[in-house]
C-alpha cells in the first residue's frame, strides 16, 4: 500500500454522526429509541495509535410501531387510488422530482464520503455512483414525460374510443443492497414514485448512513405519505409492514432467500407484484481465437471491480485448453499486479466491508484446494484484518463449493474446455441466467454461440465484461436472477399498469369528452403535451 490505512487526508476524514431522523407522513421525525453503532472495516488508529476498525456513528435500530405507522401514511396517501399523489397530473409530479433532484445534488460530497467509508468503494467509483444516480433520475423524467406524450391521444377501434395511460400500482416496499445503495436503490425508489405509486424504503444494512444527507429532500419536495423511509433490522421493519397485507409491490436488490422470506409473509401473495434483481453466477467464455490482451484486461475488471461484490460480475471464467495455459499465466499476472488501497487512492482493490468477507473467501479456497484446486497467483489468498488478496483458483470442478456459490467477492474460479457445449451445458443447469461474456474474434464461430447463449441468459457481453449499464438498455435475468426488467423505460412500465378509459363513439360521449379536454377539470383525460 502506499500510506498507512489510517494516514487518511484532510478531505476524506469522517466525524461520526447518529443518523435517528426518518420520514413519515411528510414530515422529519426524531427516533429515541434504541440505536444500532455503524463501523466501517476501514481502520484508523485510536489515542494510543492501536489501528481499529473506525465507528461511523449509530443508526436508529426502529421496530414494528413504526413500521406500522409507515404503512398507515402510505394507505392513506394512495387512499385507494384517491390521494393527491396518484391522481396528481404527470406534469405537477415531474416538478416535485426536479426539485428532489436539485436538492440530492447538493450532497455529493457528503454522500460520496459516505459511499468509501461505508462500504469500501473507491473514490471514483463512489463519484461515479453519485453522478449516475442523477443522471438516471434525469433520464427517468424524460422517459416519463415521453410515456405522457404518448398517452396524449385518443385511439378508435370497433367504434370504441380509448384513452390509454399508465397508471400506478399502489404501494411499494423498497429494499435495495447495499454494493449500490444509492444507484440500485434509487432504480426502484425513483421509477416507483414518479409513476404515481406511495413507497416505503428501507436501507441495506450497509450503505445507511449515506442516505441521512438525502432525508431533507425526500420529506419536502413529495406530498405527505408519497415517501417513507424507515431504518432498522428487516425483521423488525420489512417483516411487519409485508405481514399487513398492504404493499402491492415488493422491488427488492438482494438475495432470492430475503425475497421469498418476505413474499411468505404477504396473506395475498397472488396479488403481489414482483421487481426482484437476485443472484447470478455469470460466466466469461474465452475461446481459442480470442485476443488475449484486451480479454485479459476485461477479465481482471470484470472479475475484480469493487472487490468483485456486483451481481454482474464475472464469477467464473472457462478458458479453451488451446489458450488456458498462456491465459492462466497472464491473467494470474495481472492479478498479482492489482493494488490495495484506501477507497481515496482510487484503488482497483479496496477493505472489503463486511468483516466476515475475508473468512468466508478463506472458506471457499480451502473448499477447493482440498478437492484438487491450485491458487495460481503468488499472492492468492493474502489476508489482512479487512481484506484477502484475490486468488485465481484453477482446475475448478463441480464438487467445489466455489462452482456452486454466488462468492461475491475475491476469488476467482477458472475451468477449462474442448468442447464449448461444457459452458452451455453448466449454464443451462445453473439456477443463474443474467449475463455472460463471450470472448473471440471468428464470426463463423461466434455466430452460432451466440443464437443459444441469448436462450440461457437476458444479455450476452461480445469481448466486453458484463455490466448493468448503459441504464437505458434492459437489466433482467432468467431464473433465480431476476423478476422484472429494469432500464430507465422498463422500470417505468413495471411499477404501472395500463389503464384507460373507453367509450362508444357517440354524440353524447362526443360531448362529454370534448367538455373535459376544454374545461380541464380531468387530470387523467388531456391532451397536454408536456416538453
């Protein structure tokens, strides 16, 4: 490393806070009760130099009573699809977006701090997550806007004229993880609001405090009840407000046992929607025509970006044998290259922030070299207190755990093939089926590769590592990986519903129609175009 962890500059210093403010119904409230301490696994050195890992503050750890009255303002404020919120005109709630986003744009540089000490991000990586958030709101109120101008018309068919809009679910229970607690989050939070749907959100359990900067925001530029934001464990939270039967949508970022745990919980389950991004194992294909150079520099960034803790990272690799041996040897290089550092020196490699994460990568390489594996790079397996060095594990088998598990982490599993039907007869049994990376230059070759990858997963990454972005293109998955499609359109789409009003092309139906175009009195019938 180049400084001591706790050398730490001026600018980046943290003073700790008790984040105890949430919103209900509107309105800033102070929590008194219990609260739960926030540590980062980032060390610093106490009044006696001892290195520690570095409290942060404390977050309010809130229970079942507030849960409930979350739920109680958010019924009230959808009212049945009565409440101000929900038949408020397209334009009126665009407007109480813009002012959200002109406030959240303050707090960069709070939450940016807040994204490197919480959870470990580096500082460019932590910018970029702030800058794309509200690019992504940006571009949410377009496509929203654009979805208006559509809906301002009327169709006939079969002599019935139709006013088609969309129109919002109700309300939504928002949970978002905590490897983008601002961006993945907000890809819930924001496309459920702006539809016209009341929330409830509560934070991952890493990645809280960032949101205390934003709580300002959320109470004053939204009626009372459109936003909810409560903290604490999800059981004494989440738990209760699914137990009420209230929630029309559960958007949940997580693992698939959190989201069934929760949807078990719901008395009306065949009424629940579902916006789930889950696990995924995805795969990187390297054949024998691929230009190593260029795969080997996406394969370290696509394996290792933020410690490798992203749903689409790349979590296994099978190599052709013709090139495994010259690729093993310089991608393992590469790797043993790589930095650790603190999240401000912009490190690829940084502490990992769960202080559970070292031990449990230990787990999975000792897993592996006890069934016949090698760590192929020199520094594989490394430790520290907050961090092990990513280890290229190779030959990986199906009795290991790491061909199974979803590690989320560093470590890196490497198999090998003659025949290219091994990775697409391992994808096919996967319970995974978001992404895949394919890397060659031979059309001949790719071409038919391509027509059946496209049938096991939702996005195939041509000499590229997988990635959720750009935010306009859809981000899904088959199976276990996902439930609903997620871009800055199709998130539109999957928190509303279409829904119109139809009426025989009459002179009477003429007449009333006409009157409420003129009269203006409809907030749902116009014909506005909003620019």
């Amino acid at each position: 490393m180049k400084k001591r962890p706790y050398d730490i500059p001026e600018q980046y210093r943290i003073e700790p806070y008790t984040l105890n403010k949430y919103v209900c119904d509107g309105a800033l409230h102070t929590w008194t009760g219990d609260t739960t301490p926030v540590y980062s696994t980032i060390e610093s050195a106490d009044h006696k130099g001892h290195l520690k890992p570095t409290l942060l503050g404390h977050v309010s750890k809130m229970d079942e009573s507030k849960a409930l009255e979350a739920i109680k303002s958010s019924v009230q404020a959808f009212d049945r699809g009565k409440g101000v919120w929900p038949t408020m005109r397209v334009k009126d709630r665009i407007k109480c977006m813009e002012n959200f986003v002109d406030q959240m744009k303050t707090k960069r540089e709070e939450v940016v701090r807040l994204l490197m000490w919480e959870i470990g991000k580096n500082l460019n990586d932590s910018e970029k997550e702030f800058d794309r958030t509200v690019d992504y709101i940006y571009a949410t109120i377009e496509a929203c806007k654009d979805f208006d101008r559509k809906g301002a018309k009327f169709s006939k068919v079969s002599d019935v004229r139709a006013h088609i809009r969309r129109g919002p679910l109700g309300i939504v229970l928002c949970l978002g993880p905590y490897n983008y607690p601002l961006n993945e989050t907000f890809s819930l939070l924001i496309p459920a609001i702006i539809m016209g749907n009341t929330t409830i959100f509560k934070p991952a359990k890493l990645g809280v405090l960032l949101i205390g900067p934003l709580l300002e925001a959320f109470a004053t530029c939204f009626p009372k009840g459109v936003v909810n934001i409560l903290f604490g464990r999800g059981r004494e939270v989440a738990s209760p407000i699914m137990r009420s039967g209230h929630i029309d949508v559960l958007a949940l970022i997580g693992h698939s046992s959190s989201a069934i745990a929760l949807q078990d919980l719901h008395p009306n389950k065949n009424r629940l929607r579902l916006v789930l991004g889950l696990e995924a194992k995805n795969p990187g294909i390297i054949l024998p025509s691929a230009d190593l150079d260029s795969t080997i520099a996406e394969c370290v960034s696509g394996t290792l970006s933020f410690n490798g803790q992203r749903c689409t990272a790349l979590k296994i690799l099978y190599v052709h044998h013709k090139v495994k041996d010259e690729f093993i040897k310089r991608f393992s290089e590469a790797v043993d290259a790589l930095e650790f550092g603190m999240p401000w020196e912009n490190t690829l490699l940084t502490p990992l922030p769960e202080p559970n994460k070292p031990d449990y990568i230990q787990s999975l390489i000792d897993d592996a070299v006890a069934k016949g594996a090698k760590v192929m790079n020199k520094r594989g397996g490394e430790r520290s207190n907050n961090f092990i060095f990513p280890a290229v594990l190779y030959p990986v088998t199906k009795e290991m755990n790491i061909y199974h598990q979803e590690q989320f982490g560093p470590v890196i599993p490497v198999r090998d093939f003659d025949d290219v039907n091994l990775p697409l007869d391992d994808m096919a049994e996967s319970n995974y089926g978001q992404q895949v990376s394919v890397f060659g230059q031979e059309a001949k070759e790719l071409a038919p590769l391509i027509d059946v990858l496209t049938n096991l997963v939702c996005r195939v990454n041509l000499n590229s590592a997988c990635q959720r972005g750009p935010d306009a293109y859809p981000f899904t998955g088959r199976k276990d990986s996902a439930v609903s499609t997620l871009s800055v359109h199709d998130a539109l789409r999957t928190f509303s519903i279409r829904t119109f009003l139809a009426a025989k092309d009459n002179p009477m139906n003429k007449k009333i129609i006409n009157d409420m175009l003129r009269e203006r009195n409809s907030n749902f019938v116009n014909t506005d175009y909003i620019l």
